[in-house]
C-alpha cells in the first residue's frame, strides 16, 4: 500500500511539474533533458536515462524542498497538521513590481531562476527548507519539517547570507532584498482538503514574518526580526532596535529589531 501511494504521488508531481515545464516553454524559454537556456543566463538538469520516478525526485528536489518532498513521498499517508515551534522567513525582492513592467517575460524568469537558485543552495546550508516561491518572495522555513538544532540561529545566518550574496546579485538591475523573521508556534503539515493539499504552515507567526518583511519597505531597512526572535540569538548577533512599531492586523505595537551582522567570536 505504501508503495502504491508513492507511486500515485509521483504520478500528481510529474503531471504538477509537466505543466511547469509546458509554462516555461510557452514563456520564451529553451527547456531540454540539459536544462534551460535564456539571454546567456541557463540552468542545468542532470542528463541519463533515470527512471520516471528518479526524474521527478530529481525535479522535485531541486526546485521544491526535498525535505518536504521526502516527507510527503516516504508518509504513510497524509501529514496531519501538528502545532511545532519553528523560525520562519519570508524575503522579497524590492522593486521588482517597476522592474518587471514592460520587461519580456523570458528575461524576468531568467532572473527569477537565477534569484531562487541562490535562496535554496544558501538556506539548504544551514538545514532550511524553502516551503514555497511566492512570485518574487519565498517563505522559508526552519526546523520543519525536519528538526534542525538551533533554528533561529540558522535563519539569522541565512538572512546574513542572503544580504551579502543577493544583493549583489540584483544590484546591477536597480533592486533590493527585504527578508522578515519570527520565531513561535505555528501550525504544520498538509493544509487542504481531498486531494487539493500541501506541505505548509499556517499561524500568527507565519503572518508577524510576512509583516515584518513588508516592513523593511517603510523603514528603509533589510532584515527585520520580532523580540521573540531576537532573544533567540541575542547572544550570537548584533541588533539595532527600532522600538515598538504598529503592525497591521495587531492590537498591540510589535518590538522590532534589525539583524546587523554577528557578534565577534570569543577571543577575537
């Protein structure tokens, strides 16, 4: 029976990601066995003959969390959500919305690809998962659904480390990145219902993180964290506080803090 869920699984992804391919193509972009190609910018798949199976766990690996991906094909059925506490972050590019006006749409998705290939190699790194791609931003995820030690600490890593290589990457096309983080409870497993479900999480702290990084735009400022995060890891990085800042969609002014870099090592 396991064997046979797995298989109607694989068959949903590889039509899932038939699609995905046929979307690409009809976007102006040379997609093969060897990859894609667009304005000099190309992106790679391994060539052979992999089975059916192994091409979808291939694609599905790169492009969409194997964590996730392993933990939905290896279940013995459906994840039930579960209440978990968890760092969560969601980036964004600034000014993407005026760069893309006008634009052929082969050369946006060329920098798309180029931009979320740098999130999965950076937060994969440091045990991350990326849960999803929202058009230019992406959530993020941090000890779900695999449990990682320290949680927080890897998500204040990763957002250094996208600062640093992401903005340099957009530099040269006049944009930005805004990353917000929060730590605490959510809600995760398959959220749905019948056969229309995913992997994903849910909860106020989904929402504080999402906030936080729509934030950055008001206060010019590029990674943004609540106290609750920044206590985590208050011994590990430097902060600069902000004090408390009303929020849309809470009673309460939110503490808020932005991740300035990490504190010297001991002995340094």
């Amino acid at each position: 029976m396991a064997a046979a869920r797995r298989a109607s699984r694989l068959v949903i992804i590889s039509e899932n990601v038939n699609r995905i391919r046929s979307a690409v193509k009809g976007c102006g972009i040379a997609l093969s066995g060897e990859g894609w190609q667009c304005n000099g910018m190309s992106s790679t798949i391994p060539t052979g003959e992999p089975s059916r199976a192994q091409r979808t766990e291939a694609i599905l690996g790169r492009y969409f969390s194997p964590e996730i991906a392993e933990t939905l094909l290896n279940a013995e059925g459906p994840q039930p959500p579960r209440l978990v506490r968890t760092a969560v972050m969601f980036c964004d590019i600034r000014g993407f919305t005026a760069y893309s006006d006008g634009k052929p749409p082969c050369e946006v998705a060329a920098l798309l690809a180029n931009y979320w290939e740098h999130i999965v190699v950076i937060a994969s790194a440091q045990g991350g998962t990326v849960n999803k791609f929202i058009g230019d931003g992406a959530l993020i995820l941090f000890g779900v659904p695999v449990e990682i030690p320290e949680p927080m600490a890897a998500a204040a890593n990763v957002a250094l480390a996208l600062r640093q290589n992401l903005e340099k990457m957009l530099k040269p096309y006049g944009l930005g990145l805004g990353i917000g983080l929060h730590y605490g409870d959510v809600i995760a497993g398959e959220i749905g219902f019948g056969e229309r479900s995913e992997y994903t999480v849910i909860g106020g702290t989904v929402n504080l993180a999402s906030r936080l990084e729509s934030l950055n735009k008001e206060l010019g400022s590029r990674i943004l964290l609540s106290e609750a995060a920044m206590n985590e890891v208050a011994d590990q990085f430097q902060f600069r506080p902000l004090g408390g800042i009303p929020i849309r969609g809470l009673s309460q002014p939110v503490e808020v803090f932005e991740l300035m870099g990490k504190l010297p090592s001991d002995g340094v």
